[in-house]
C-alpha cells in the first residue's frame, strides 16, 4: 500500500526545506540519477509548423476569393504571407493598432482562436459594403477605434470567412466554427494563457488596388488533439480541389466540338459493281425509309432517330438513347 505523508510529516519537511536543511533538486537527483527540465509550453513538441496546416489555408482561399468578391461586388485577391509560431503573449504584440479581432470556436475542439485584420482592410471592408468606391475616406494610420456599426458589418465578413473555413476543414476534421464575440482590445483577449504556444498565417487580401492584412492565429492546445490526422494528411488531396476549376472545364468541356455522323443504311456490292457506278445509278440500301437511323457521337452509337426534313433540310429527330459506349 502506497504510502502517504501526515499533516505532521508534511510540516516537517517544508520547515527543512525552508531552513535549507533539505534541497529538493540534489534529492531528486540522487533517487532518479540525472533530472532534465521539461518546458511544457515552448517544447520542441511545439515548435514548426503544423503538418498539411497550409493545405488547409490553400483551400480557404480558394473558397474565400469567390465569397468575398461576391459580398463586395469587388476583384478580390488573397494570398499567404508566411505562418509563425509565438507564445500568445508575443503575438499579441506584433497586432497592429488598431486592430479588429474575431473571437471563434471549432467545436467539438476546446478552446478557441481568432481572426485579426487591420484597420485598412476593416475600412475598406466598410465603404464596400455600404456602396462606396472601396477606398475608404479615413486617412491612413489614423488611430481611432471602430464604431458599433463598423463591428456590425465586419462581423458579417467574419460568419462567411467561418463557413470557408468550416468547409476547407471538413475532408480532414468537420468542425463547426461559430463566432464568439468581436474584440478591440488585444488586453481583452485571452483566447489561452500569456506562456500557451499560438500557431499563426498572415494572408494579404487585395480589394481592387488596396491592400490589407488578415492573421489566423490558432493555439496548440486547439488542434493537438488532431496532430496525427494532419500529420497523416487524410484525405488531404480532397481539398486540393479547386471548384472554380472544376466548373471552367465543365464549362470548357460543354463547347468542345463533336464529330456527329447519321448512318442512313448500307448496302454490300462488289469491287465490279462499284467500279461500273455511273451518275443516276441508284443503291438499294438494307434500311427501311421508316426505320430509325442510328447517330454517331465521335463514332459512338449514341442515339437513335427518325429521319425528316426541317426549315428544307435534311434532319433527324432523335427518339432513343442508346447505351452507353455501344459500338457499330
């Protein structure tokens, strides 16, 4: 049975370590040979990049560029600036001033993380919004804090950065981002403690010729839980799906050009008979002027129909869809 220390025995002790009669370390050191110090926040465990975290970011971007065009009726371009690692306390210093934060969650993750952007593009943001020519009518670097109403629009930015990003996650972890709160004040943000390690991604948003900056910042402690699946990158090759892509080559593919032929019949004749045709000859073909005729896509049996005239041209009506791939 284990045992455990009195009230009396416990004294004891503190009152020899106190008076420097026992050190703690040379006694440690003496039961378990050579004791090493483990930093639990800044260990090497903590440090680099998350693996396959930029193909997430990839993703989100590509989702982002067509929503944000579309909320400002604006060209908007987006693209990385380089990921970091700080402690939170750090981090928090490099924010510039002033600075407009959202607070989000990824649930069933714990914890949470946030959103920077900086006042240029929280304005021009605004004046997009509000129908303006998108470059807003605050001078640059001034330093005055955004208004409720400013916070408001913002926050509407925010919920569709956060369904980009729900869906850039989703083929490796589908978690629901949902927002917390909208924040100024760097000092009122305690997202983890001062110590914690945040993992960060500078993004560049251009909005016609003005530029702006966005920082993710998501703390270890979030996606830990999930190292192995980022690090096995499952289902990674899903999101490098770009669906703008996907739709220009449907829509590409839809005005290739296609070789469509009609069959109206066929006749065997010999190389004699061939070679003795003349004009007026007639052939007899082995197909009944009221049967279908066969349509060839590429030199597929595709189709079937009914031959006519239409507007004094030669026509058919397509009647049948044959099978697929089949052959003549």
């Amino acid at each position: 049975m284990e045992k455990i220390l009195t009230k009396q025995e416990i004294e004891a002790l503190l009152a020899a370590v106190f008076e420097g009669k026992i050190e703690p370390e040379r006694e440690l050191a003496r039961e378990q040979g050579t004791v090493s110090s483990y930093d639990l926040f800044n260990s090497e465990a903590h440090k680099g990049n998350i693996p396959n975290l930029d193909i997430i970011y990839d993703s989100f971007i590509r989702y982002q560029r067509g929503t944000l065009s579309n909320r400002l009726g604006r060209i908007v371009e987006i693209k990385k600036m380089g990921a970091g690692s700080y402690k939170f306390d750090d981090f928090v210093q490099t924010l510039p001033s002033p600075v407009c934060m959202a607070i989000y969650k990824a649930d069933p993750l714990k914890g949470a993380a946030l959103i920077a952007f900086d006042s240029t593009l929280v304005f021009t943001i605004v004046d997009c919004i509000l129908g303006g020519t998108g470059i807003s009518a605050v001078p640059a670097g001034a330093n005055r804090m955004f208004t409720s109403i400013e916070l408001k629009l913002v926050s509407k930015i925010v919920k569709d950065i956060l369904a980009d990003l729900e869906k850039a996650w989703a083929p490796l972890y589908p978690a629901k981002m949902s927002m917390l709160r909208m924040e100024m004040n760097p000092r009122l943000v305690n997202i983890v403690p001062p110590e914690y390690q945040v993992v960060t991604m500078d993004m560049q948003i251009q909005i016609d010729q003005v530029h702006g900056r966005m920082t993710f910042a998501v703390p270890y402690m979030l996606i830990d839980p999930i190292r192995d699946k980022l690090k096995s990158g499952m289902q990674v090759d899903m999101m490098a799906i770009d669906p703008q892509w996907s739709y220009r080559l449907s829509q590409e593919l839809l005005e290739a050009p296609l070789d469509v032929s009609v069959e109206v019949g066929g006749a065997v004749i010999s190389l004699n008979d061939l070679l003795g045709l003349a004009p007026g000859d007639t052939i007899m073909l082995d197909t009944s002027c009221t049967s279908d005729l066969t349509v060839k896509v590429g030199g597929v049996s595709k189709f079937s129909g009914a031959p006519g005239l239409w507007h004094g041209n030669k026509a058919v009506q397509i009647t049948n869809i044959m099978g697929k791939g089949r052959e003549q």
